[in-house]
C-alpha cells in the first residue's frame, strides 16, 4: 500500500529537516556529530531533537564511554518513511511548479 507523498510539519523548519536528512545517512550518530556537522548550539540541537523525539521522528540514547557521558541519536523507521513523503512532495511541488512555466522562445 503506498501512501501520496505529503508534507511533514513536524519537520518544515529547517533545522529539524537539516537533522532529519543528516540522520538518514547513518544507523545512529552522537550529538556532538550532529550538532559539529549542522554548525548548531548545544541549546539548538537538544530542543530540536525533543521535539524530532515526542512526533516519534527519532529515538534518544544516552549511555557512558567510560566515564563520560554520551548521547547518540537516530532516525526511526517511521521517521525515514515521513522524511522520504516529505522530500517527494517537496519534489512534486516542485515538478509542478516548473511544469506550469511557458515556454519561452528566444
């Protein structure tokens, strides 16, 4: 059954598409990975990925290497399915929009 690609409002902001895209491309990253590679404050990053976390887009996992603590995240299954809707839909709109262009002759 495949569903009409739509958009996500959970991730129309930049920023939370910015880290949804990113994490499409690894099975799990670490915040500070996340946050050095879309150029974010410690601030930005932690209350854009609540907030990815509550719409059930990513999954938060906090553990130690060694003493230290460390926080890792990653896409849901779920959530690579809305981003995938999203990024079509965003490319129909945008196949729409050039094929209502007359063509121009020079």
């Amino acid at each position: 059954m495949s569903r009409e690609p739509r958009l996500d409002p959970a991730v129309q902001h930049p920023t939370k598409l910015a880290v949804v895209a990113f994490l499409s491309g690894c099975a799990e990253a670490d915040f500070k990975t996340v946050r050095d590679r879309l150029e974010l404050t410690d601030s930005a990053l932690s209350r854009t990925l609540s907030g990815l976390e509550e719409s059930g887009h990513v999954t938060v996992r906090k553990g130690f290497v060694g003493k230290r603590p460390r926080t890792w995240v990653s896409l849901t299954g779920e959530g690579r399915t809305r981003l995938a809707s999203h990024l079509a839909a965003l490319q129909q709109i945008a196949a729409d929009a050039l094929a209502a262009v007359p063509e121009t002759t020079a």
